[in-house]
C-alpha cells in the first residue's frame, strides 16, 4: 500500500474515532515537510474548537493562551480568498505584507515558523473547518505541485470531517433517547445553552416550560431562567462550583413543579467536533411523595440539617415543630431555613412547601 493510500484510509478512520485526528495531521504534515497540522472548526455560533498534531501543540496553545488569538489574519484572508482547494501564504499575502505582518514577525519567526499550507470546508450545518500544514520558516514555503498534491487529499478530509460531526449528532441523539428509557426529559446543549439534541419526553415540555429560542433554550419561569443562565455560563469553566446545576421550575396550573438539572460533559466526550457542552435532565416532583432528606442534600447541595429542615417544611412542619423534633432553637431552625432557601433558589416558605409538594404556585414568569 503506498503513503498516500494510507494516509486517506487512517483519514477515514478519524472520521469515525475523532481521537485519531492529531496522528492523522502528524501523517499529513510528515509528507509534505511540515512541522505541524491543524484542524480548526469555526463554529456558526461564533465557537471554536481545535485539534493539533502533537509537534505543533505546543505552539499552538502557546499563541491561544497568549490572547493573540484575534491578531492572526490568516483565516479571514484564506476565507475571503473562497477557494475550493490549498491554498499558500502568498495566495493570500504580498511579500511586503508577510515582512509587515506581526503575527508573522513577532510569532512565528522567533519559533522558526513561517509557512502554510491551507484550506477551508464549509458545512451544511454553517460550521467551516480549516486544514493547515504548517512548516518551519527555513523550508520555505509551499510550491504549486505540493499545493496540487494537498488537493487530492482535501475530498477525503472533507468527508471525513463531516463524517465526525455527524456521529456527534449522532451520540447526542443516542444520549437523551438513552434517558428517554428511563422515562426522563432530556437534551443535549450546545455551547451557550443552544438545544442540540433531545428526546420527545423533553420536546412535549415545549412550550408549557420551556421555549427553544435561537440564542439558547430558556426556562418560562424567569427566576429559574436567571439561575440556568448564570449556571450555563460556569458550567464548562473553572468556576464550575459556583454554579447552581439542580434549579427548582414553579409549576402552574397545567403542569407540576420541576427540578432541571445540568451537567457538564467533558472529556472524551467532549472532542473536537463535539458541539455538546451540558446534558440537561428534567426531573418532575412528585405529587404523592415528598422527597427525602438524603435526595434534597444531593439535588441541591445542602447540609444535612438543611436538608433535615427543608424536608420537615415541605411535610408542613412549623418552625417551632422542627425545633422541637430535634432539640434546636427556633432562631437556629429559622437560619438553617434560610441557608436551604438560598440554596434552592427560592425565596419564600411557601415556595418550597408548594416545590416539594408538587402543587402550583402562580405562573411562572409573573413575577
């Protein structure tokens, strides 16, 4: 089998086993005496995510952790060029631009860098995906017959990329339906809070408590909306602790009080061409049941006593009821209350009597 056969079949793999990306741009790189491939995935909603061979790696999380990220002109001039092939540095540069050009002067060539080989790909979906085989400064840049050998290989890249964002369509789908068994609401998030995938229990809830807007799916009751906003904002960041990831949803007269859970993915799930960020599950109260101290502590991340205390007014304990139960003042009791409530996200006894009870109180988003 030649290297190029090879290459297209280990291609073709990384369609189906996006891990195998960065060895297959290594691959790619090699044959053309590159130092490096890159595959980016512009996203339509402004995202983007990225996979390297592991000898460009570090430049590259070296020039994204720097900020500079906005000063590369690279993309925006490939993307202007609409070209359905590679393209090089001089297809989209002069020399005296190159010369001028900081990205060129005061990134690349201090690490021995300088040259490209690209192209774009833009699918159905709005993503682009962009290819490059970068090579050191020294090697000079590409020449029109590596340019024409790299176009050979682009319809395969092509396929193959879009061949992986549609298995993660795919695994999405797979996931809320696997939910669906069990009989619960469930979709799958992209970056932003934008639905991505979800199963027909989660759908026969829009638009009763949720609305699917263009921006990202939002809560009817306002005041959970807030805290599954702020909590979509931490989720996939180091402030992760911080945010609320179990919120209470008002019921009203047609539907019962719901719990919203989300839940980041991460890792492996989380690959290049993963536009999945959290997986949201719905979780409706029970009506003829009040939930127990030990699942209060875990969906809201109470103490034990808070829990103790929230159970005890959900089953419409007073006060002085609880107090007495466990031999605790009135104005301890009174605080643990408190520290539960703003925990929940609610602000009133009532709410979490009605929460935890499964009865409506008013209409979400009236207040």
């Amino acid at each position: 089998m030649s290297d190029a056969s090879a290459l297209v079949d280990r291609i073709y793999e990384a369609g189906v086993i996006s891990e195998t990306w960065p060895n297959v741009l290594y691959n790619l790189s090699q044959q053309y005496a590159g130092a490096g491939g890159v595959l980016f995935v512009f996203g339509a909603n402004g995202s983007q995510n990225w996979a390297a061979s592991p000898d460009i790696r570090p430049h590259l999380e070296e020039f994204i952790g720097s900020g500079l990220g906005p000063t590369n002109p690279r993309p925006a001039r490939l993307a202007a060029l609409n070209y359905e092939g590679f393209a090089c540095d001089f297809d989209a540069f002069t020399p005296e631009e190159i010369d001028q050009e900081k990205f060129y002067t005061d990134f690349l060539a201090p690490r021995g860098m300088g040259w490209t080989a690209a192209t774009m790909v833009r699918a159905p979906s709005g993503d682009i995906l962009g290819f490059s085989v970068d090579r050191a400064f020294k090697k000079g840049p590409f020449e029109d017959h590596e340019l024409i050998a790299l176009d050979t290989i682009r319809p395969h890249l092509a396929r193959a990329a879009l061949l992986s964002a549609r298995l993660d369509l795919k695994r999405a789908q797979a996931m809320a339906q696997a939910l669906h068994v069990v009989g619960l609401p469930a979709a799958v998030l992209r970056e932003g809070g934008k639905l991505y995938a979800a199963n027909s229990l989660f759908e026969a809830l829009i638009p009763a408590a949720f609305d699917d807007s263009p921006g990202r799916v939002i809560l009817r009751d306002k005041a959970a909306d807030l805290r599954m906003g702020t909590a979509l904002a931490l989720l996939n960041s180091s402030h992760m602790a911080q945010a609320s990831c179990s919120i209470p949803v008002r019921g009203t007269q047609t539907m019962s009080p719901l719990i919203v859970h989300l839940l980041p993915i991460r890792g492996a799930a989380h690959d290049i061409f993963s536009r999945a960020t959290a997986l949201l599950v719905v979780t409706p109260v029970d009506k003829q049941a009040v939930p127990t101290a030990e699942m209060l502590q875990g969906l809201f991340d109470l103490t034990p006593s808070e829990s103790r205390v929230a159970q005890g007014v959900a089953m419409a304990k007073t006060i002085d009821q609880i107090a007495a139960i466990y031999g605790l003042s009135r104005e301890t009791i009174r605080s643990q209350l408190y520290a539960a409530l703003g925990k929940i996200g609610l602000n009133r006894q009532s709410e979490l009597v009605a929460l935890l009870s499964g009865k409506a109180v008013g209409v979400p988003g009236s207040e």
